[in-house]
C-alpha cells in the first residue's frame, strides 16, 4: 500500500482548497493508495463536508501574529502544531508528501525537517514570504528549505512557473497543470428568480470575492459609461456581499438608481449553470497578479469568451480577439475599450464563445488532461518497487 499525507490546512473552502480536493480525488481512485489529510482543528464546517470521505489528521495550526500578547499564543500553537504534524509523520510514514501552502513550509519547519522522502507542491500564488509576518525568518525557510528540498513544483500557471525561475531553481523536474474546476454542487433552480426576465441584448458577467483586487469597482464604472451609451446592456455581479462589506456597499452606491435594473448584484450563487445560461461575456478584472482563475476555465467550459487584465497567469488562456480580450492596462477605461466591442459588433460574443469551447482541448483544461499530467506526477515517485521507506 502506498503511503501519502497531504497537507491542507486553510479554515475555510475557496476555489484553491477546491481544486486540491480534485486532486486528491485522482490519488482516491488509484489502487493501492492510502491517503490522509492533515486539516486545521478548527476547519469550517462546509470544509469538513468537502473532505468527509476522506480521512482526516486535525492538527492545530498557529495563528501568525507580531503582537505582543498574542505573539506567546502563537509559539504555543507553532510547538504544538509541529509536535502533532511529527506526530502523524511517525504514524503514517509516507512515501509522498503533498503540499499546498506556502505558510505551511513556515509554520511546520521543524516537523518537515525530519521528513527524508519526496515532497510535491502544488502552488497557486505566487511566494509572499516578505509579506508576512517573520519575514526573515520565512526568507530563510524559502530559499534554504523550500526551493532546494521540493521535488517538483506543480505550478497552476506559467507565470507562476517564472516566479520559481527568477528565484534561481533548477525548474526541470517542475510542471505547469491548470487548473480543472470542481463541479460545485448545483442548488434548486430557485435562483433563477434572481435574474431579469426581460433580459438585454448583451448581457456582462462576474463571479468571484466582491472586494476591491477583483476590480468589480472599474466593471460598474465601465458598464455605467457603456450604459450611458447602449442603455440596453445588463451586468450581473455575483459574489458574497459579506466578504468585505464595506467594500461591497461602495460598489452598490455607485450605480445610479435609473441603472439598478441593469447592474444586478446576485450575492453569492452557487448553480453555474443558470448563472451562464444568462451571462453572453465573462469578464474578469482582477487588478492583483492572480496566477489563474478558477472561474476562466469555468467560462470555457460553458462556451464564453472573456476580458481578463494583463496581470499574472489570466493572460495565458486567452487569444486576444479570438476567444476574448486582454485588456491593454488594469484601469475601468481600458476594460470599458473591450467591452464595448462587444456592443458595437453583432455577434462578436457568439464567435468567440464557440473558439472560447474550442480551446478547452487545446490548452488542456479539460479533465482528461488534468488527470493524466497528475497521474504523471505521482507516477514519479509512488507505484514503484523499491519505494518503502522515506522518513527519517
């Protein structure tokens, strides 16, 4: 029986902790497999859910923290967070080692040490270590641990393959997987009420974290100016509300009370399929070097052309003019140049989408593909005669 241990300990589900299910999801349906999960003790319930099938390893995981009355709590969670991940080392004995945080190289250090055998890591940002707190001690970790100690980097986009080049890795033994969405799970059709019975000629689209590096500010302030031009164009948002409130009450106020029928804030939906089947052009303003989106590839799948911003990985699942746009900068006036060609073309977004299904095969999004790269992967080090003990 292979033995693997996959760490995934963020508290709640986004689309990164969707997509390292799926992935654990092909280890599942090998033989031969032994899989457990290492989750944070205090793991949101709709995460426990998603990862009930699998089985489970609880560990505390600090809370990272420069305050002074804080900072006490933060060591004790760090020794015993690294005492408990040991602790399952020991245990299972792994022969692979998955990992999917960069903060998780930083808080279990220790524990990973003693740890001899192979180390995948797929990584979906690029590295923030000087971002967070500790900084030279996560410096140190990433370049003297970390780079030199993974055995293949699994980059989600190329533009995160060139982050792990410029840092001077020998990248030969790394790959680049795109993503492949997990199917969320689709609601009563009740939320079809939420959208315009008579609906426009050319209806815009979002669907992410409505706060202020996903850009939905400049998508209502370039819609309100096409609005003010071809009054007959519809913009759904969908997204919490609640992530970043403040935020999100901003955005709201900026629509006039004559385009509230128009700029339709949706909250946060769940069933794809009602949210495409009336949505013509997919856009995706993300103002921060997103590596990839989840929701790109989405899209694709449903035939929709996209406007993404020339930022991080987005780019590089786009034709530009063929099966979307690249916009030109990350502002609402170069988004609004895109989106108006739409407007001032009949047909462009029927064109595009049928190229946007066709790409799916092409860039290898589609879920075969996803399987066989990852196959590949673990293909590498576990299955294989002779492959018994890894740990210290």
């Amino acid at each position: 029986m292979n033995r693997v241990l996959a760490l995934l300990t963020s508290k709640v589900m986004y689309g990164k902790e969707r997509s390292n299910i799926e992935v654990y999801g092909i280890f599942k349906s090998r033989k031969n497999v032994n899989l457990s999960v290492v989750i944070n003790k205090d793991i949101h319930p709709k995460m426990k859910e998603a990862l009930s099938s699998y089985k489970t390893i609880p560990i505390i995981v600090p809370e990272r923290t420069i305050r002074k009355f804080r900072l006490l709590k933060f060591m004790g969670g760090y020794l015993l967070g690294n005492f408990m991940l040991l602790k399952a080392l020991i245990k299972n004995r792994p022969q692979l080692l998955m990992m999917c945080s960069e903060l998780d190289f930083y808080n279990f250090y220790p524990a990973l040490l003693l740890y001899r055998g192979p180390i995948v890591y797929r990584i979906g940002d690029a590295p923030a270590f000087r971002g967070l707190s500790f900084r030279r001690y996560n410096d140190f970790v990433w370049h003297h641990y970390v780079l030199p100690r993974v055995s293949t980097f699994v980059c989600i986009s190329k533009y995160i393959r060139k982050t792990i080049e410029e840092a001077d890795r020998d990248t030969k033994n790394d790959v680049v997987i795109y993503n492949y969405p997990p199917s969320r799970k689709k609601q009563d059709n009740n939320e079809a009420k939420l959208y315009q019975v008579d609906e426009a000629n050319l209806q815009f689209g979002f669907i992410g974290q409505v706060f202020d590096q996903k850009g939905v500010h400049h998508l209502v302030e370039a819609t309100l100016r096409i609005l003010e031009e071809h009054p007959h164009v519809l913009l759904y948002i969908a997204g919490s509300l609640n992530y970043v409130p403040d935020y999100a009450q901003m955005v709201q106020n900026m629509v006039p009370e004559k385009w509230k029928s128009q700029i339709v804030f949706l909250g946060e939906i769940s069933n794809l399929d009602i949210f495409f089947s009336h949505v013509d052009v997919l856009c995706v303003p993300s103002i921060k070097q997103e590596p990839l989106g989840n929701v790109l590839v989405e899209a694709k799948k449903y035939g929709r052309p996209c406007i993404v911003y020339p930022n991080g990985g987005m780019p590089e699942l786009i034709s530009e003019g063929i099966d979307g746009f690249v916009c030109d900068k990350p502002d609402a006036e170069s988004l609004y140049q895109k989106m108006v060609r739409y407007v001032q073309v009949p047909g462009l977004a029927q064109q595009q989408g049928k190229a946007s299904l066709q790409s799916v095969d092409k860039l290898g999004i589609d879920r075969k593909h996803f399987e066989d790269k990852w196959n590949g992967v673990f293909d590498r080090y576990i299955f294989k005669k002779g492959i018994n003990e890894w740990f210290i």
